[in-house]
C-alpha cells in the first residue's frame, strides 16, 4: 500500500514522505489514526503543503537545536496541577502542561509531540522530561510540579 505520511513515524519515515508499507499496517494503524493518507496523484499535491508546515515547526539543524537545548537546561520551570487533601494528583503531568509551562517561564515554544517522560509523572516534586529536538539533539528539561 502506497501512502503519504502526514506526520513523523519512528523507523519508516518524515511527514511528506511517500512510502510503502504492508496493507494491514496502513489500514488498521497509519490511516485511522491519521498518520498517513492514501497516496494518489490528486494527493500527491499535498505533498508540498506537508513538507511546509513541517518545515515551520522543524527546528533548524543541529547548531540551532543545541542552543534552545541549552536555553531549555537552564530554565526554571514549574507545573501547575491540582492536588488533593493528601498530596496526590489528579490524574498526571502531560506533555501539553510541560510544553505551555517551558513557554510560560520564558523557554521557546516547543511541539508537545517531541516530549516524553520516562515514567508517568503522578506525584508533586522534581521531575525530568526528554525533549527530541533534532535525531542527534535531546534535551532533559528539570520541572517542579506543585499544587494549584
């Protein structure tokens, strides 16, 4: 099955590439969760929008993604989250929080897709999250989650 990637998959490809995958792979997973679209040649003019819009938001090069990871080391960040009578969280920490919070204490804004956790953040105190800036660049950004 031929398709057009709308959105970066580990190990098979960029958002704008056109590729080839196995028919249950790209039925049952890349198009319902919209990650590809079927590639035809009306498609096939999208291409350009993709690859603009990635472009965008893509940082650019290696130099340029070593400065906001030294920008984004040397911040101070805390997490806002409601908390209840024993301390413990309502739910936990997602990578929008981090990424509106990073942009609120003055960090560039970064894509919420690109941060991780290393296990689920669910208690108040520090924390570390990796930020996937460019393949070869990751940042670890330090935060503090306290209560509302």
């Amino acid at each position: 099955m031929k398709l057009i990637l709308t959105s970066t998959i580990d190990k098979l490809g960029i958002a704008g590439d056109v590729v080839e995958v196995k028919d249950g792979y790209g039925r049952n997973f890349l198009l319902p969760q919209g990650k590809a679209i079927r590639w035809t040649r009306g498609n096939e003019k999208q291409i350009e929008g993709i690859k603009r819009s990635r472009d965008a938001r893509e940082v650019r090069g290696i130099e340029h993604a070593q400065e906001i990871r030294e920008q984004l080391e040397g911040l101070t960040v805390s997490v806002a989250a409601r908390v209840s009578d024993q301390g413990h969280l309502f739910g936990s920490v997602t990578a929008n929080d981090l990424a509106v919070a990073v942009k609120k204490a003055g960090g560039p804004t970064i894509d919420k897709r690109v941060v991780t956790f290393p296990k689920p953040v669910k208690a108040l105190g520090g924390h570390t999250a990796s930020v996937k800036l460019h393949p070869a660049v990751t940042a670890r950004v330090p935060f503090e989650v306290v209560s509302k």
